[in-house]
C-alpha cells in the first residue's frame, strides 16, 4: 500500500469515527428524521456537480431505481436508526457496533446470494455477533430510563447496509460509484423530506447543532464517499474494507476527548472481540477474503 493511500485510510476512519460524535451534538435539538434528511439530501446535491463534470448522468438514469433502493437501505434506514440510537447511547459506543457490518454483509450474502462460507469465516459470524452482546450488555436496561430500543436500533442499523450490499451484488454489478453514490444519496433525501418537515422542531436550533449537522453532510458524506471510491479504486475493496477497523479506534477517541465518554471495560473488551470476528468472517485473517 502506497504512503498516500495510507494517509487517505486514517483520514477516512477520524472522519467517519466523527461522524458519530457528530450525530450526537445535533440528534437532540433536531431529531432522527429531520437531521438525516438534510444529511442524505445535501450531501446528495453536493456530490451532483461532480456527475454532472464527469458527464455521469446517463449513468445514473439507466439504474435509478436500482439505485433509489440502495439508497432506502444504505443510507435513509441505517442512518435514521443511528441517529434514534445516539439519543442514548455513547457515541463511541455506536462506532464499534458500527463494525459489524461486514458480519452483516457476509451473513445476508451467505444467506441470500448463496455465498460459500468456510468453517473459520463461519466462527468469525459467531465471535463477531458474540461482541455485541458482550458490547451492548450493560446497557440493556428496560426501565423508564432504558436504552434497550436504543441499543436495538443500534445493532439493527447495520444489517440494512448488508442488505444493501447484497443488492448491489445482484443488481448493480459493474454500476459507476460515483453516480450509485449520488442517486442513492438524493433519492434518501427525497424518502425522508416529508418525515423531516413533519418532525421538524418547533424551537430554535442551535448554531452548534447546525455546525454539526454541516460537518456531518460535507466531511462525514460527500467528502468522505469521495475519499472512499478513490481508495476503492486505488488498492481495492478487500483492502479499503480494512477501514472498518479503525473507525471504533477514532470513534471511541473522539467520545472520550469531546463529550467526555467513559471507555469501559465493555467498549474494549466488545470493541476486540467484534474486531476479531470481522476479521475472521471477511477472510482478513484465517482464510480467503
């Protein structure tokens, strides 16, 4: 791997470690749907001059509504139910539930696309999902003051961008990123502008919580999409994918240093196990990618 890509990695991870930091300042003066909405739809709107630059367009148009599903499950439903969950949950805590996605990934395509799984990636998915509970056990309280909800909204989140994945598998092989990425992006945005200006608050929204809700769409999503597809481009998927391991690292860091998060005893001890798992179900360790 080149020194830059190297680079572009790390900033990827604090930039999308961030983003949970992030959901946290603006979630409780703007609620779930309306911050998403503005997220996906401006970040979409952002990225569109791009398409257009690159000529794209057409791209877009051939697959839309390939790509306005994708958009439903790897953008509206999981940001919408992170968001839900950073109302209770620490942020740095949502950054390692976060990991699990390739768990979820390589388990809806062993169910769906037929995937062949081997023994080791097959324990990877058992190690991996025994983290969460490990993760998330402390918090699993039902009283008045619980996050249980919040935990499974948490955990839930993930499993749409799985699906997601699984679906561009079958039915976007060989679409362009960039105009997947922007249509995906908008068409969230769309999905979510009445449910934003229904739950739109009633009281004054900070200028901190816009400034969070500006680094979230800007860095957190054109920015960092960007980023990502170059990376995909320049060392590969398999590679690239490695990013997900450090995104808990800068996730949990980021808790600790701006919100004052405490790291327990559960956050590290669920944070390696689910790391391990991931590393195990996606072949980086044990087998074939």
């Amino acid at each position: 791997m080149r020194r830059n890509d190297l680079y572009i990695m790390l900033i990827l991870a604090a930039v999308w470690g961030g983003s949970f930091l992030f959901m946290r300042l603006a979630v409780g003066e703007l609620g779930p749907l309306p911050m998403m909405g503005l997220r996906t739809l401006c970040a979409g709107l952002l990225l569109l001059p791009l398409l257009i630059i690159q000529k794209k367009i057409p791209l877009l148009l051939a697959r839309w509504r390939q790509i306005a599903i994708v958009g439903v499950f790897n953008s509206a439903l999981p940001f919408v139910f992170f968001a839900y969950a950073t109302q209770s949950i620490p942020s740095g805590t949502m950054s390692v539930i976060n990991a699990v996605t390739p768990l979820w990934g390589a388990a809806i395509a062993w169910v769906w696309l037929k995937d062949v799984l081997p023994p080791m990636r097959m324990l990877g998915l058992f190690v991996g999902f025994a983290g969460i509970v490990v993760l998330v056990w402390d918090k699993l309280t039902f009283g008045a003051s619980g996050s249980a909800l919040a935990v499974a909204a948490g955990v839930a989140a993930p499993i749409f961008y799985g699906i997601a994945a699984s679906f561009t598998k079958k039915y976007l092989k060989g679409a362009d990123p960039v105009a997947t990425a922007t249509g995906s992006l908008i068409s969230s945005g769309l999905l979510l502008l009445p449910f934003s200006i229904w739950f739109w608050p009633e009281t004054p929204v900070s200028i901190g919580a816009w400034g969070a809700v500006l680094a979230l769409t800007v860095l957190c999503t054109s920015i960092a999409y960007t980023l990502y597809y170059k990376l995909l481009i320049s060392i590969g998927p398999s590679k690239a994918m490695t990013v997900t391991f450090l995104v808990p690292v800068f996730g949990v860091f980021w808790g600790w240093l701006c919100l004052d998060e405490a790291v327990t005893l559960h956050v590290l001890l669920g944070g390696l196990v689910i790391l391990l798992g991931t590393a195990l179900a996606t072949g980086l360790v044990g087998g074939r990618r």
